[in-house]
C-alpha cells in the first residue's frame, strides 16, 4: 500500500489544519509524491513556521501548495475550499482535552459546528472522500465497564463523538464516503511546546530548557500507544486511498499497538540527552483525577483495511523529536 502513495497520480487535497502539528505532516508527505495540496488554517494553534519547515523539506514541491487563511466557523470558506477537491482530510480543531474543559462553548462551535460545515461542503463538492481526525478519547463512550464510569469525559471527547456519530450519519444519508481516524498519543517535530496545555513529551521539553524536573503524574507506571506522528499523516493518505469495497462509513484506530508506561517513556527520553544533568529525575506529582490507566490501540482493522503499519520505533521517532526540539528552541 505504500507503493501506492509513491505511484498516486496527481490529485487534489484540502487538509484543514494544515499549519498544525498533524496537519503540516499531511501537507509535507503529499507534497513530497507531487500531490496538489490545498491548506486551511486560521492560525489559532497553528503557525507560519510549521509550514515554513515543510517548504523547506520539500524543495520544488511546494509549488503544488496554497494556503487558504480562513475559519472552518465560516460556511462560506468550507464551500470555496472544498470546490474541486478530490480528498479532505480534516484536521482542524480546539485540540486540548483539559482546554475544551474551560472552554466548552467554544469547543463545540469549532470542533461540532465547524466539523459540519467543512462535512456538508465536502459533500455539496462531491468529494470523494472525507478523513477526519477523531481521538482515542472517544472510547469513554463506548466502554460497558462500570469500573471505568471515572473515566475522563470532557466536551473535547464529546465533540470527537459527535464528530463520528454525524459523519455516520451523512453517509448514510447523502452516500459520502467518510473515514475517523482515532489517533492515540501523537508526538514528533513541529510539537507545539507553547501552549498552556502542552501534551506529555514537548512539556517534558519545556520543563527541561527551564531547567526544571520533568513531571510525571501518579506513579508512572499508566501506559500509553504513543505513535509518531509521520505514521499518523500516513494513515490519513492510506485511508483516502484505499480500495476495499468499504462500507460508507468506518472508524479505526490509529498508533502503534503496543503501549508503554510512562516511566519506560521517560528512559527513553532520557538517552537522548548528552548528560544526565540536561534530562533530570522526573519530579511525581498527584496523578490527576480521571485519567485513564491504560490505553492502548487496537491496529489491526487499520492494517487490514488500509495496509497500515506504523514504520517508527518509539526510540527513533523520540530521537527525531528531541533532535527537533533541540535545535528549534
Ligand atoms: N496530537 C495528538 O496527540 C492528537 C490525538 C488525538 C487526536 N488529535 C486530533 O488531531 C488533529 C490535529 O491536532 P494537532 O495535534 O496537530 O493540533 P494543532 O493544534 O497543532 O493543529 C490544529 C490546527 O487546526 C487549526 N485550527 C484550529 N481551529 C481552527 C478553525 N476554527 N479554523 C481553521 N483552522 C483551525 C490550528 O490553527 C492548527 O493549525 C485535531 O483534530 C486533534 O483533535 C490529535
């Protein structure tokens, strides 16, 4: 399936988000085997460097991008962008889970009402396809395990759920082809480390270049399926391409199916300092309420359907990131 992506010829894409963390290594892949690439992004998470990286990897190929900037809240923009585009895959949205908490109006108005908006343009543009990417936050919904009624719910979840249940919902109706992809715990170059939310490895980062303890939650032994994030812009190309006779609407898990604690994280990125001095002993602080114990990607369905298969080892795609990090702060 991979041959495909190298022998695909030339379409064009609309990828929302495209100056995210996600979104700008979706843009860099297709761009990388001549795709025409449209880009939607109002900058709020985002950033004009991501996309610079991107220009600067690709070379000549850039030529096949242009950026839209514009608001996935504005039905306008979502109709224009998505005119003669063959696949979208959609990455834009209010992305932090403890944010969405202190922000669940604004929460819904991106990740809902702008979710149906770029959805319903997808579909008065007979797009071929439309990828969207969910979150493994989404399972708290499904689980019968009434051990687990702690689990975190938050309007983040809710909006990812809703985001599945509508895409469903207008295949079925309007025959558009739609595909969730639920990632799992993403990390690689381009992480943002800025944001007050900052998720596990970049605020390890943070905490580093501020010459404090990295800070690990509970007792460190919770395990997470922390994928790479170019396997992740994979699985959204994989996903618009493939060619089983598929239902209208499916959803599948995306990592690397096998967790890892979060102390074996830790050692992991610790072997990529010079000197123990620059990565310190993690500081343990009260885990926080809510919090899953383990969570883990069932991969299978994705490589059977899609051919996907993670190609990055937790060791080098934390060498990768480090690196990144290191020499862009
Ligand atoms: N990073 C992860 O671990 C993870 C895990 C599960 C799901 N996801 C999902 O993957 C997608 C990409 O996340 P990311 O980690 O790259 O985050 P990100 O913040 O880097 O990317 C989101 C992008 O969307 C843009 N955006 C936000 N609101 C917008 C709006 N109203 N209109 C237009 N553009 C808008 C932002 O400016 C940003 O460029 C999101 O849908 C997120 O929920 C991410």
């Amino acid at each position: 399936m991979g041959s495909q992506i190298n022998k695909l010829s030339k379409k064009t894409w609309l990828v929302t988000g495209a100056a995210g963390f996600i979104g700008s290594h979706i843009v860099e892949q297709l761009l990388r085997v001549g795709q025409k690439v449209v880009g939607l992004d109002n900058f709020s998470s985002g950033n004009e460097k991501n996309l610079e990286n991107v220009k600067q990897n690709v070379g000549f190929h850039y030529s096949n991008f242009s950026l839209v900037k514009g608001d996935i809240r504005s039905k306008e923009i979502c109709d224009k962008v998505t005119e003669s585009v063959d696949f979208v895959l959609h990455q834009a949205a209010y992305v932090s889970v403890q944010g969405s908490i202190d922000n669940p109006e604004l929460t819904h108005e991106v990740n809902v009402n702008g979710f149906q908006n770029i959805l319903h343009a997808a579909k008065k543009n007979n797009v071929k396809r439309f990828i969207f990417a969910s979150s493994s936050a989404v399972k708290v919904f499904e689980s019968n395990d009434d051990s687990l009624v702690s689990r975190q719910t938050s309007p983040y979840a809710l909006s990812k759920y809703m985001n599945e249940k509508m895409a469903e919902t207008y295949s079925s109706t309007y025959n558009i082809k739609t595909i969730g992809l639920r990632y799992f715990n993403v990390y690689g170059p381009r992480q943002s480390l800025e944001s007050e939310y900052s998720a596990v490895i970049p605020s390890w980062y943070k905490k580093i270049l501020n010459r404090e303890s990295p800070q690990v939650f509970g007792d460190g032994l919770s395990t997470r399926d922390f994928c790479f994030v170019a396997d992740i812009a994979r699985a959204n190309i994989l996903a618009a391409l493939c060619d089983l006779h598929m239902d209208m609407h499916k959803v599948y898990e995306i990592a690397t199916g096998e967790s890892k604690t979060i102390l074996q994280l830790y050692d992991f990125y610790r072997n990529n300092f010079p000197s123990s001095s620059l990565a310190p002993r993690p500081e343990f602080v009260a885990k926080r309420e809510g919090e899953i114990r383990h969570s883990v990607a069932n991969i299978d369905p994705a490589k059977k359907d899609l051919g996907y298969l993670p190609k990055y080892r937790i060791e080098d795609g934390l060498s990768a990131t480090v690196k990144w990090f290191s020499e862009n702060y």
